[in-house]
C-alpha cells in the first residue's frame, strides 16, 4: 500500500505549484508591466514560500525568498518599475529557489548572494551612486517586514482611509506539530494596527484529553489600520486552508464601527444563535410591531425589508453550502494501484461473464450484468481521476519560449489553445521532453530572425502555436509555427548522404518528412547550444512509438510547418476488437478500426496475391494476418477484413473471424517480448488466455513496405527493406 506524503513532501509539492504560479506571473508581467494584479500574483507566491518555508525548515530558502519579497513589495509600493530586466533576474531567482527546494546541498551561495547584488542593483534610478543604491537596496533586504511595508525607509506608502477589520482565527489543529507559532502572526496583526485581542478558550479540553502538540485555542481580533485588507491576507496566507478564520470590515472610511445592539454584535459573532436572541426578544413587542404602531414607518416597507433579510440570509446559507466542498491531495502512485487494481476487476467481470453465459443460470447472468455495470462506472471514475487538463504541461513551455528566444536574439510568442483538454496523467507525464525539443527545433529551425521575417512581409515577432483538441478516442497536440518552413532539398540531400534515400528515388511528402525522424539526422549548417547534433526528433519519435500514438508532419514553403501528436486518452484500458485466427485471439484497437468486410474465397483468388480490395470505389491494401503470423492449416471459406486506418493511411487486417467488442486492460510485454514488432501489449480474456494487442502502426508500415517489393510502386520504400521486415515477422 502506498503511504502517505509526509509534511516535508507536501511543501515540496506545494512550493512547486507556487513556483509554477510565480513563474508564469513573470513571464506575463513582461508583456503588461502595469498589470497590478500580476504583481499581487508574484508577491504572494514569494510570501507563501518564504512563510511554508520557514515552517517547515526550508531555512536557506525562506532568507533568499525574503529579499526577493521585499524587490516585489517596493514594486507594488510604486516605488521600483516592472522591466526586463527586473523580470530576468526574477526568473533566475525562481530557479534558484527550485535548486533550492528539490537540491538544497546543490545550492550556490555565490550565485545567491550574485542575484540579489543584481537585484539590489536595479533600484538605482533615485539620483544616488551605484554604490549607495546597492548599500540601500541591501539594507532594505535585512528590515523586517511583518506588514510587507516596514524596512522600505524612504519610500513612500499608498496612503488608505482606516478601516476597522473583525477576525476571528482558530488555527488548524496541527499548526504547532508543523513548527507554526500563532503568536508571531498575531504580532504581524499588531505592526499593522491598533489592535484589540481576545483568546478564545471554548475549545479547550480537559486536561486529561490535551495532546501537547495540538492547537485549542483561538482569536478574536479587532484591528484599525489603514493597510488594505490584502495586507491582513497575507498575514495568514500560508495557514488559511488549515484555519478556520473569518475576516470582516465592520467600518469603512475615516470613521469608526458604528454602535450596534449587543444581540447583533453577538450574533454576527456566531457566538449566539439567533433563535435564542429572537426568544429573549420576543418577550418583549417586536421592532416592527412597535414602529407600525407608532406610525413610523408603513407596514409594506416593513414587509420588504423584513423580506431582504431572509434573502440575505438564504444568499449565505446557499454559498456557505457552494463552498463547504473541497480537494484532497492523493498521491499519485495511489491512483496507480487503483488503476491497476480497477483493470483486475475488469478481467475478473470478464470471467465471470462467461461463466454465466455458459451456465445458463438467469441469476448468475443477472448478477453478471450487475457486475458489469459497476465496473464500468468504476473504471469510467478512475480514468476521470486519473485525467489532467495538459493546461498543466502548456504553462512550462512559456519559460523555454521565453529562455530560447533571448538566448538566440529572436521575438517569438507562444500562444496556447484547448488547454482544458484532458488526458491520462502519464501520458501527460511523456509528453513533456518530446515537446520541449519540438518547440525548440520550431524557434531554431524555422522563426527567422527580425530582419529576414520583415523582408519577407511577415510580422517581426515570431509565432509558435501550441493546442489540443479531443478527437474520438485520441487526443491532438499540434505545434505549428509561422517560420520559414521544412527546406525539402535539404532533407533529401542529407538523407542521400546518410544512405536513407537512394537517388532520384520518388517520395511522398509524408516520407520525406520523415526523415527528420531518423536518429543522428540533422540539416543544421553548425552545431550550437541548441541544435545541430542530430539528436532529439528520434527521441520524440521513440516516446510517441511508445505511448502507441503517431506523428504528423506538413509544411508550406516561407509560411510554416506544422507538428500533429496523435496520442491515445489513456494507456491504462481501452476498448479493443477480438479476432481470431485459428485457435489464436488477438485485439485491435477499437479507436483504429473504421468497418469490417467479407473477403470470400472467390475474391481472395482473383486479386491475383496483389492483395488489394475495391472499398466504395477506393483501393485499399490488405495484409493477411494467417501469412504475417505463419498460422497452420487452411483459412475459412469466408474470411473477414478488419479496415483499420492511422492519419490519412488505411489498410486491411484479414482474420477469420470477428468475435465482438472486448475491453481491453493493457498489459505490457515482458523484457524478452518487448522488441517484437507488430505488438504492442498483451491482455488477459475471460478464460484466463492471454491475447496480443496488434501495433496498427507498425502493420501499416509492413503493408507499405511489402507492397513497395511486390508491385515496386515509386510512393513505397524500397523493397530490400521490405523483405527485411518480412523476415522479421516470419521469424516471430
């Protein structure tokens, strides 16, 4: 059984979030320097990982954030402007900050003290010396800062009418397990203000039943100050979600809390129930009973205002109930077990099905389709939960968009579209190198720098463009730019050079484009940080090949290329098509199979072995599995041809017969199986017998490269190829 995250690891994976949130407010700040709220943004993901971090030990980390807080607190002070530069070096900052979190005995302190001298040296503009500007900013970073406001001598504060703020804060029962300390926040409260505080011990226990590392107590706090009522949030920004606390501007202006009957205070309190404030009341006449009486006011205004406070009421009955839900942090290996554990129930339904068809009993059959109904919701759940939007892998991709283009000299902006799409949090996990080199590969290969992209009438700011979309049982990612495009004789020069295609040798654009797939090809002129070496496409490649999905590649002379992933939702379970050859099952893919026809023997001998078949007036290969796979003994009078297509390519599976729709929970081959072609897993099917799932990508390929050496067709590779595969095939 997986066991639970410890504290550390959760502030490891919640400083994470917020350096992701810190991040992505940057890289939108150098777009909208004025943007208050990004700066909000970014100020409090620094408070928060400087206030968890000292919680939780992180003391190296918590100082350095320290002295970044306090550059942003002068920024949204007005007193030190958003620029490049100020965002570069806070992006440098965050990454030591993650050095800082995940590889702490890694950490540079020269680089630390190096950024925040740079940092330091930015506040400058005030008519002082370069020295002096670096003596203050550097005192600045010392002062304490309880309210976010003090050590900043000199500078000059928003100036804001005193209000008067109500807070009541009972702190999460584990706060002083984790090393909290209340007092010290009830001190930030006090820097802010005048304050009147109250402990609250009504939840205290008897001394019997106190754990001596438990929170009990709680706070009512009255505070005047003239901070605005983010200042008193970020005081508790970091301990909110643990706490119960109320926060409640009771008076706003230059003015002080009117006076208010004792019941109301005590009631707004919660520290009475109305009911019982309404029963000492109702002794005596009602207010509205005594103004009607007296003619002070009508009795249908005092039946409209009596009617506002039900509705008022009603209002925060109704959004205390929207927000009484929440999350809860499982980890991720948890969800693995289940997946796994879901996958062995729906092998187990599957037997039982069987079972039940075979014995006949209409209540072993009942019980069977019950069975059958639950674990399919269960499964449906456990892959829902398993989904993230891959919003979640987009966002890093703005920092290597960002890092790249200063690196070599270029605007580029990334724009992002269907970043709700959902997909399986492992494919989610895969995905992040093969897009990083494609995104890489579409800044270094095709944005041409400003100069060029003006002559040719282009914008001078450079576009990548990366989406998702659902389609069916797949989903899309595309990655498309707005540069020069593939250089085709490039392409083929280089894989004349490497021996890949032979001369005057006629391919499709497709094939073409595939070259750049080839491990080591690389048609960059000189080897740089970024490119050059030939490696990184067959990687891309490889991890596609392995998550079962497929690559696209289409481009257009001076106006672009553009990258098409088409990748399976899930590679837990999926829903399959049994076939059988002989005495042998196999699955193929629902999510690949367009139709099923009949081949009849007659037909099967007229093709002449050219194994083609008339599809509605379109000719359609087809590959004979009982050949493929050496099956004994004669094929059935009828044979059935499964249409199976990947992308714009179809092609035929012949198999004997077609059994039904089977779900299919996805095993992987063992170490001495995993290189066999034409495979791409194994399941187990209801009589415990184990049945290969078949590869379509890879049948597609051999029935090209087969037919290639049969007919010695100019759009298929070359025919040695072919038999090479042929071979292989025959030998498994």
């Amino acid at each position: 059984m997986a066991r639970a995250m410890s504290p550390a690891e959760t502030f490891r994976l919640e400083a994470g979030e917020l350096l992701a949130q810190l991040e992505a407010a940057l890289l939108d700040l150098e777009g909208a320097p004025d943007d208050r709220a990004l700066v909000d943004t970014a100020f409090r993901a620094l408070h928060t990982l400087k206030g968890s971090g000292a919680m939780f030990g992180w003391d190296a980390l918590a100082e350095f954030t320290h002295h970044i807080e306090s550059t942003f607190q002068r920024v949204r002070d007005g007193t030190l402007p958003v620029t490049r530069d100020l965002v570069a070096l806070a992006l440098a900052a965050a990454d030591h900050i993650r050095v800082l979190l995940e590889r702490p005995e890694q950490a540079d302190r020269v680089r630390s003290a190096a950024l925040l001298t740079a940092i330091a040296d930015l506040d400058t503009g005030r008519g002082r010396s370069r020295t002096a500007g670096r003596a203050a900013a550097s005192a600045s970073f010392t002062a304490p800062d309880h309210d976010g406001r003090a050590g900043h001598t000199g500078h000059l504060a928003e100036s804001h009418p005193e209000r008067v703020f109500r807070i009541r804060w009972y702190p999460g029962h584990d706060m002083l397990a984790f090393g909290g300390n209340p007092l010290l926040m009830l001190n930030e409260l006090r820097a802010l203000g005048a304050c009147t505080v109250v402990p609250l011990t009504d939840r205290v226990p008897g001394i019997e039943e106190i754990e001596p590392t438990a929170s009990y107590l709680g706070w009512d706090v009255l505070l005047t100050t003239a901070s605005p009522r983010a200042a008193i949030d970020d005081v508790f920004i970091f301990v909110a979600d643990q706490s119960e606390l109320s926060i409640e501007d009771i008076a706003v202006g230059n003015g002080v809390a009117e006076t208010r009957r004792l019941g109301e205070i005590l009631i707004e309190r919660g520290d009475v129930a109305a009911d019982a404030v309404a029963e000492i009341l109702a002794r005596q006449e009602r207010l509205g009973t005594l103004l009607v009486r007296d003619g002070k006011v009508s009795e249908d205004h005092l039946v409209s205002a009596l009617g506002e406070q039900r509705h008022v009421r009603e209002a925060i009955k109704a959004r205390a109930a929207a927000v009484s839900g929440g999350t809860i942090r499982v980890p991720a290996e948890r969800l693995d077990s289940l997946m796994d554990q879901v996958g062995e129930l729906v092998i187990a339904q599957a037997r039982l099905r069987q079972v039940a068809a075979s014995d006949g009993s209409p209540l072993l059959k009942s019980i069977s389709e019950e069975l059958e109904r639950l674990a399919a919701e269960l499964r449906d759940t456990t892959m829902s939960i398993r989904m993230l939007p891959i919003g979640t892998l987009f966002g890093r991709f703005r920092r290597v968009v960002h890092d790249l283009s200063r690196e070599l000299g270029r605007s580029v902006e990334l724009t992002t579209e269907g970043e709700e799409t959902e997909l399986d949090k492992t494919v989610i996990e895969s995905l992040n190198d093969p897009l990083v080199h494609l995104i890489r590969n579409a800044i270094d290969h095709g944005i041409e720098d400003a100069g060029r992209r003006t002559a040719a009438g282009k914008p001078p700011t450079g576009r990548v463009h990366l989406s998702a979309v659902h389609s069916g049982a797949q989903v899309l990612i595309t990655i498309e730019d707005d540069g020069k495009g593939l250089d085709r004789s490039a392409i083929r020069a280089k894989g004349e050079e490497r021996g890949l295609v032979q001369p005057g040798q006629e391919l499709s654009e497709a094939e073409l484009f595939g070259l750049i797939f080839q491990p080591g090809f690389s048609t960059a002129a000189a080897v740089t940080s970024v490119s050059g070496r030939g490696v990184g496409l067959d990687v891309v490649k490889r991890t596609i090949d392995g998550l079962r999905g497929s690559i696209e590649v289409t481009s257009r002379p001076s106006q672009g290329s553009t990258i098409t992933l088409k990748l399976p939702l899930t590679l837990a379970i999926i829903d399959g098509l049994l076939v059988r050859m002989a005495d042998e099952r196999y699955v193929v893919p629902l999510s690949a199979v367009e139709e099923c026809v009949e081949l009849t023997r007659r037909e099967d001998e007229c093709s002449q072995g050219r194994s083609f078949l008339n599809i509605r007036g379109e000719i359609v290969a087809f590959v004979r599995l009982r050949e493929l796979f050496d099956v004994p003994g004669p094929a059935p009078e009828i044979q059935k041809v499964v249409i199976v297509a990947l992308g714009d390519a179809r092609i035929g599976l012949v198999v004997d017969q077609v059994i039904g729709q089977h779900q299919t929970v996805i095993k992987s081959l063992s170490r001495l199986h995993r290189d066999l072609e034409g495979f791409s897993g194994a399941t187990i099917l209801g009589d415990g017998a184990v049945s290969l799932i078949l590869d379509i990508p890879h049948l597609i390929k051999f029935a090209r490269d087969r037919e290639a050496g049969m007919r010695g067709l100019d759009h298929f590779e070359g025919s040695s190829h072919a038999a090479g595969h042929a071979a292989g095939y025959g030998r498994h």
